[in-house]
C-alpha cells in the first residue's frame, strides 16, 4: 500500500531539472500585456488630483486604468467588500493600488506604474494599536470576550501573581514566488485564470464579480504555488481579477506578477498583537485564574481578521487546564497593510501569550519550567485526574498526547542533564550565556467557519486502467498532492504510476475552500477515498457477477483485483468494466463531522481533533552584542499515523524554522508615515542555511488519530510552526542568566531586543 | 534604446541573442532563451533563486548583465542532468526530500555544484555558510545540507 511510505514530493524530479512550471514559466502569447499597479505613496488621505498623462505616453503602455474604468464591482475582498481593487478615492495604506498600467513587458508596465503624478489631502494616519484603540478604529462593533469562570476573582484569591505586557511583531510570508496571475480571453466573455492561489474558487468568485459575470464564465486553474503559508489565501485576488479585467477587455492575455518589493508593500502579512496578562497560581506552580488582552493589529480591510483573531482567543489556553481565564480581543483597524491569514491563523499568537505567562511563573516561582507546563496539563485520555478538561469555549480535550510525547522528548534530548550543564557552564561565563526551553503545542483542526470544512473530488479510471487524481486542495510545496495520491493509489491497490495528479481546477471540483487550515490531506483525502471506492464498488459488482462471486469479496491489491478465485491485472479489469458499461467516472465529497461552533458566544465543538507537538531548543547569548545561535534543537510531533513521514518530517522542520523565524530575526519595520522600511530580503531577514540550530533532531510520535480521519493521519501544516516558541522562550531563559530581573522580552528578539533585555536584567536599565 | 548583438555559450551550446543593454542575464534567460530555471525571487541579489555561473564563477544572474555574458561560458540548472541521467546532487536531493515549493532549488543545485567543483570534501559548517545566500522559506535546510553532503560523499567515492 502507498499510504505511509516515505515518497518524495511529487514535482520533485521536475523541480530539480529546473522544468515545474510556476505562472510565471508559462510560455504566454506573443501579443500578452504585462501589468503593474500604480501605488499610494501615503498612508490615509483623500486623492484631490491624478493626473496619468505620463503614464499613458511611456513607452510600450497599451491601456491605463483607474477605477472609473473598471466593469463591475471595484472589490476584492474575501469578506465584507471593504478591499478596492482600484482606489476609490480615499487612501488607506501606504502602498494601496491606485491605478492598473498593461504594457508590452513587465519592466515597461513597472517603469510607467512609477510615472504618476498624484496628488493628496493627507489625513493623520493611525500606524499603531494604541492610536487605534484610543481612536475607536475597530472591526466589528466592541472587542470579543471569551471566558470560562471568574477570572478576576480567581487571580485576586490567588497566592501569588505575575502581570506584564509584551509586543508580538508581525511576519512577511516571503513565500519565493511572489504573487502571480495570467488570465487568457476566452470566447463569448469567457475567461481561464492561472494563478497562484490557495483559494481558485475564491479567485473565481471575485474574478465573476469584477467582471460582472457568473461564476461558470470562468474557469481557474492552479498547479502549483512557490510557497503559500496562507499569503496566497486572499492576496492574490488583486492580479487575477486585474488580469482578467484586461484580457477581456483588450482580448490579449494579461499576466500579472508582483515584484518582491511590490509583494511586501501591496500584500498582508501575519497580524502583529500587543498582549497583556494578568496570571494568578499557587505556590506549586498551578494556574488559577488568568486574563488576556489582545490587541490585533489588524490593517486598513477587515480580510479574514476576525477569524484569524478569534483562533488566537482559541489558543490562549495551549496545552492548559486553566480553572478561569477570560480573553479580551480588540480587532483594530489602522493604516497597514491588511494582516491577512498566516500558517498557524492566530493560534500561534495566543499559543505565544500562555507560554509568556508560563515563562514568567516559572521565573517567579523559581522551578523548573517543564515541571510547571506539566503540572497545568489537560489530563491525558487515559488517566482522567481533573474534574474539568474543557477548553475555555467548552470544548473537551479527550486526546490530549504531551504527556507521553513530553516524557519521551525530555528523555531523548537529554533535557535535565543538559539543563544541569548549562547552569554550571553560565556561572562560569559572564559574556556569553546559554539558554534551554521546552514548549509544548496543541492546535485545533477545522476551520472554525464551519461551513468551509468540506471537500470534493473527482476521480476517473481510464479503460488501460491509468487514473486521473483531482480534488479541490492546492499544492504549495507542502506535498499534498503526493499524499492524496498516495491514498488513490492505495484505495485501487496499484502502483503510484498508474495515478496522473493533476491541477487543481474550479471546471472538475466546484465551490472548493481555500487549502489552509491545515486542512488540505484531511478534508481532500477523504473526499479522494469516497470516489475511490465509489469506482471499486461499482467495479467489484460488475466483476462478481461476471464470475458468480460475492461482490464484497472482491479485493483489490498488489496492482491486482481479486474476484473469486480469479487475479485480474487492474488495468485488465479496468478494460473489461468499461467494455461492460460500467461508469468509470466518479466524484467524492466529504464534510467533517461532529463541529459545532458558536463564535460570537464563544462556545461549542470548534474543532474536530488536536495535533500536539514538543520541542527543546538550546541558544547562546552574547552580552555585548545582543547576537545569539540556535545551537541545538530536539523536536517530537504528532502527525498521526503519517500518510507519508518524509513530506511530514518536512514540514514539521520548515515550520520550526520559520516560527523561530518570526520570533527572532524577521522584523517588520514602519516609518512615522506609514512606509514599510523592511521591503526586501536586503532588510527583512529571513533564517538562512547558515541560521539553521547545529544539531537538529526531529521525529514523529507513534500514535494514532483518535479521530475517524483519512487512514488515522493528523494534520501537519501548521501545528508545528508553533514549536519555534521554544527558540525564543531559550532566548528568554539565557537572558534570565544575566541578572535576578525577570526578562520580559518582546518578539521578535532581534539581537537589538536581546542586548536591551540583557542590560534590563543585568543593570536595570 | 537600441538591442546588442550578444554571443556566448549556456550549458555548452553556443548561443546569439539581441538584448536591451539594461536588461538583465536573469531576464535574458528566462524571457528570450525559454530557460525558466533560474527563478526571480528578490531582483536584488539577496535570495540566491537565479543563480547561476559564469565561467565558473557562481553569481545572480538578476546582477548580471545580458551583455556581460558576451564570449563566457554560462550554465544553468537545466545543463546540471546529462539528458535523462541526474547528476548525483539531483538525486541527492529527491532522495533526502531537500525541497517543497521548489523555487529555490535550481539555484541551491547550482550553487552546491559550484562549492562541490572548489571545494568536493565540504565540512557541514562550510556548506551551510556557501549556501547562506540561497533562501529557502519551506525546508528549515536540514535536508538540503544533508543532501549536499551525502552528494558530495558519493561524488568522492566515483572520482
């Protein structure tokens, strides 16, 4: 059987022979017009005067447009049509889409975008969370409260406390391919978009709309993205909708790409938080009460903030049974880019407050950390010891994994041994310090708007028995494409080369949700399984009657079909099924069961099961330069029964890298007026080959999905991005070595925040 | 602006092309001569996604000139494999699964082969400094590097 073996990515021979074709390798008409937006240079005004004339007379410019000009709805927001597509007047961001130039080449469409002469009644922008909220500039009418208990009450009857506040920084997706799209004219108004997208039904949908057609006047088609992370969730509605646009209107296919420069000024990023608590616990470390306060930076469009906020308010407990805890999220709308999803959609935030507050009792009460995380545990399912194992929105944790995976990592990584040696090693050295944590994750599965945890699939088997795979999931590198074929495969017993994967395209598989979530193997691999065995059965009662057999007995394995006492090749019964009239077409579809979920109250069944994950992470400081190096990481995660361990053990790596990442090097920076500083790789440093932890030990945990879902496998692509907590939480544990000073670092912690919390804790300043 | 008559050589093919002075060797490749391999991931030589050598010399073919390539010898990922026959850093690097998206790969292989070609018994440190100028935003970079490793063992064993 395919399922569970270590296959390499599909496009992996493509990719090293430089031949996987992105948007951009497309091979395009000759005639294909180019298209560049002409941006904002302020942060919120109002447009008093446009004057393109220099844009229209630059050379190789074929068409200009404001949004005047556009055909139907100017909007390409994914929820409350807030998101122009074309300035409407009113500026929200520095960097917003004024103007649409179509040019004969890419750097000619670039060149002339620059050409604008555009003039403002510049209004004073709202560039932080505090202006924000003193400001009343919110989505939604008031802040989100959740809660569970008296959580006030509980930390004032408290034996002790600890209270602070912090700064969790945003992050870029700097997925490598930049946002991308060609729309090609098709007859009668019609239009194929090719685009990089998580989402091709999302781009189909507001593709209709800006051009005022109905969803089946276009068709869009994905094969492959160059990294998506949940940037290419709802920001590449922008190029496929321009593209569009043009192709109908010039009859010439349009390609849009974004330069990286564009991509990081123009696109969302993950939402930053400012995060305040308030923790109260007694004196062995057991947390009674807790309150959070989230302020979420949220953007100028509203985008899929309130979930990605809401999700952050369903991880304030992480791996915790908290007695009372109470969660204030304030949604804020400034003049930013719009903060869009990013892998993990919020839960890494909260995830990030509860470890802070973890740190900072532990530091209070002077005991081991681990030791602390243990003690507040969810009980494991099999040695229930608390009254209460609910989540703060009322949802039981019945598969609650860390106590064994904690037990297993703290052994193989050697943690108290090592924890012992730095100690020894710190006293003896004053400039350079080392530091160890452990953090542990459990994260939600389902998209917490209900509706969109369903999937279909269409699946054919050909008369010489070769089958063609398509479902409505996009492969953005995370290998999913590989693990549902590895599921057709074995559905049908046959080898991986009889199964073509195919592109992901809104003609075979309508009314898709976008691939996030971590959804994309649970929703789509079922939804394959269904239509599987749909062809088996109707395959096994053709073939039982033409041997006098019972149909339930037909077997199909080892690239055979066993009916009766007869061994049929498949791609022979493939033949004669078809020769017998039977269908060989067939589509699937799945909804996920058992959800439930109020978001406005707070309450009920959100998510189907949990993904866990643990991880150590070892650094060392340098006082005088704030510079540190992940020196070691040891990591244990949950994937399940694995559908395929090496793209998972994959995942889990790249997650942890980029969620340490995002805590320690990748630092959004904005001036006073709004402009993002950090534009390229040259000033937004991602980790490098060179960041990577020197010793770096990942497995997966042996076990099972408690959870009826595709062959007992979990979710792997955003659980372990949440892991990189422990980086900084090491961060925090070495700058502890400085001094008695509790450290209260921000995020990122940058070497510039390391050396200020050093000389906080070492001098008090 | 008038075009430049340029001649050189990629991946061993003697090639003529016209180009634009300001147009880069990045643009060349991928716009004129069909050669896609090399991505553009930055435009500004700070992501290692169109590398690419020039007489040896490993560079980002969006610093390059078009014209620069006039009379050298330029090779790209799509010159690495021998027809159907990958090179062993190829198969290294479908074996270990030392990619995802893919986008930075041909520029990573390019950029191996060239430390490989210097330097064939590369310590784990001195290969992951050679490549700290090729991003990659999905692996976390541990397969790559043992994937270069293990490559450059089994090309020392062949030699």
């Amino acid at each position: 059987m395919s399922v569970a073996k270590p296959l390499p990515h599909d496009a992996a021979k493509l990719h090293v022979t430089g031949t996987a074709r992105y948007i951009d390798d497309i091979p395009v008409p000759a005639d294909c017009l180019h298209l560049a937006f002409g941006l904002s240079t302020i942060a919120k005004g109002r447009i008093t005067a446009m004057d393109l004339d220099a844009v229209r007379n630059s050379p190789g410019v074929v068409d200009v447009l404001t949004a005047d000009d556009l055909p139907a709805e100017n909007d390409v927001s994914p929820s409350i049509h807030d998101e122009p597509l074309l300035s409407d007047g009113s500026v929200h961001y520095l960097g917003q889409p004024l103007f649409l130039v179509a040019a004969t080449s890419h750097r000619a469409a670039r060149v002339a975008a620059s050409k604008g002469d555009v003039t403002y009644d510049e209004e004073e922008a709202l560039l932080t969370v505090e202006a924000a909220l003193q400001a009343n500039s919110r989505f939604e009418d008031g802040p989100r409260i959740y809660s569970k208990g008296d959580a006030a009450a509980a930390i004032d009857g408290a034996a002790r406390m600890v209270e602070g506040s912090f700064d969790l920084g945003g992050q870029e997706h700097f997925y490598l391919e930049s946002q991308a799209a060609m729309a090609m004219p098709q007859e009668s108004g019609d239009v194929l978009v090719a685009s990089s997208t998580q989402h091709p039904t999302e781009i189909q949908h507001k593709v209709a709309d800006g051009l005022g057609v109905p969803m089946h006047s276009v068709r869009v088609e994905t094969r492959r993205m160059g990294g998506g992370f949940g940037g290419k969730e709802s920001q590449g509605n922008a190029l496929a909708v321009s593209c569009a646009i043009v192709a109908v209107k010039t009859g010439r296919a349009a390609k849009m790409r974004y330069d990286r420069d564009d991509d990081m000024v123009i696109t969302g990023k993950r939402h930053a938080f400012k995060i305040s608590y308030r923790a109260g616990f007694d004196e062995e470390g057991h947390l009674q009460g807790v309150e959070f306060l989230h302020l979420v930076n949220c953007g100028w469009a509203q985008d899929l903030s309130l979930p990605v906020a809401d999700r952050a308010m369903l991880h304030a407990d992480n791996a915790y049974a908290i007695p009372a805890i109470r969660i204030e999220s304030h949604r804020l709308k400034t003049n930013l880019q719009s903060f869009t999803a990013y892998r993990g959609f919020g839960g890494p935030q909260g995830m990030v407050g509860i470890e802070r507050v973890m740190d900072h009792v532990a530091h209070d009460l002077g005991i081991d950390p681990v030791e602390l995380r243990k003690r507040n545990y969810y009980d494991a399912p099999d040695n229930r010891v608390r009254a209460d194992n609910t989540t703060p929105y009322g949802q039981e944790v019945i598969d609650f994994e860390l106590h064994g995976m904690t037990d297993k990592l703290l052994d193989t990584s050697n943690y108290a041994t090592r924890k012992a040696e730095i100690a020894e090693w710190n006293a003896k050295n004053d400039r350079l310090k080392r530091g160890i944590a452990f953090s542990p994750v459990k994260f939600g599965i389902s998209f917490t708007l209900t509706h969109l945890n369903q999937a279909g699939a269409l699946v054919h088997i050909y008369q010489d028995g070769s089958v063609h795979l398509n479902h409505g999931g996009t492969e953005m590198g995370q290998g999913l494409f590989q693990k549902v074929a590895q599921v057709a495969a074995s559905r049908f017993g046959i080898g991986m080369h009889l199964v073509k994967i195919t592109a992901t395209d809104t003609a075979k598989v309508p009314n898709t949700s976008a691939t996030a979530a971590s959804s994309g193997a649970d929703l789509n691999g079922m939804a394959v399984k269904v239509a599987c065995d749909t062809l088996r059965d109707r395959m096994a009662a053709y073939l039982s009657e033409q041997h006098q057999c019972d149909a339930a007995s037909v077997r199909f394995e080892g690239g055979n079909v066993h009916v009766g006492e007869n061994v049929i090749p498949f791609e022979k019964a493939a033949a004669q099924c078809y020769q017998g009239r039977i269908s060989l077409s067939a589509t699937g579809f799945y909804k996920t069961p058992k959800l439930k979920w109020d978001r406005i109250k707070g309450e009920g069944r959100p998510f189907f099961y949990f993904s866990y994950g643990a991880a150590i992470t070892e650094v060392v400081t340098d006082k005088l330069t704030g510079e540190y190096r992940i020196l070691r990481t040891d990591i244990l995660h949950d994937a399940g029964a694995t559908l395929n361990p090496v793209l998972d053990i994959g995942q889990v790596e790249g997650a942890y890298v980029q969620g340490a990442g995002w805590l320690t090097t990748e630092e959004l920076v904005w001036n006073d007026k709004g402009r993002l500083a950090t534009h390229a790789p040259s000033t937004y440093k991602i980790p490098a080959c060179s960041d990577r932890p020197d010793v770096f030990n990942v497995d997966l945990w042996d076990g099972k999905n408690r959870e009826d879902t595709i062959y007992r496998s979990k979710a792997v692509g955003e659980p372990p991005f949440n892991l990189g907590i422990s980086a900084w939480l090491a961060l925090s544990d070495a700058v502890g070595a400085y001094g008695d000073a509790y450290p209260a670092i921000n995020a990122p912690a940058t070497s510039e925040e390391v050396w200020r919390s050093i000389r906080r804790v070492s001098d008090g300043v | 602006m008038s075009k430049v008559h340029v001649t050189t050589s990629i991946n061993g093919d003697s090639t003529e092309y016209l180009c634009d002075p300001r147009e880069t060797l990045l643009d060349v490749l991928r716009d004129q001569l069909n050669l896609t391999g090399a991505k553009e991931g930055c435009g500004t030589g700070d992501c290692g996604a169109c590398s690419v050598t020039m007489d040896d010399r490993l560079v980002c073919s969006c610093l390059v000139l078009g014209v620069e390539a006039e009379g050298k010898e330029i090779k790209t990922v799509e010159g690495i494999a021998e027809g159907e026959t990958l090179h062993p850093l190829q198969r290294k690097f479908i074996e270990h699964a030392a990619l995802q998206c893919g986008v930075c790969t041909p520029g990573i292989l390019i950029a191996a082969k060239s430390l490989l070609e210097k330097n064939p018994d590369p310590t784990e440190t001195e290969v992951r400094y050679w490549l700290a100028g090729n991003l990659c935003r999905c692996t976390g970079y541990d397969k790559i590097i043992r994937a270069v490793m293990d490559a450059a063992a089994e090309m020392r064993e062949a030699a």
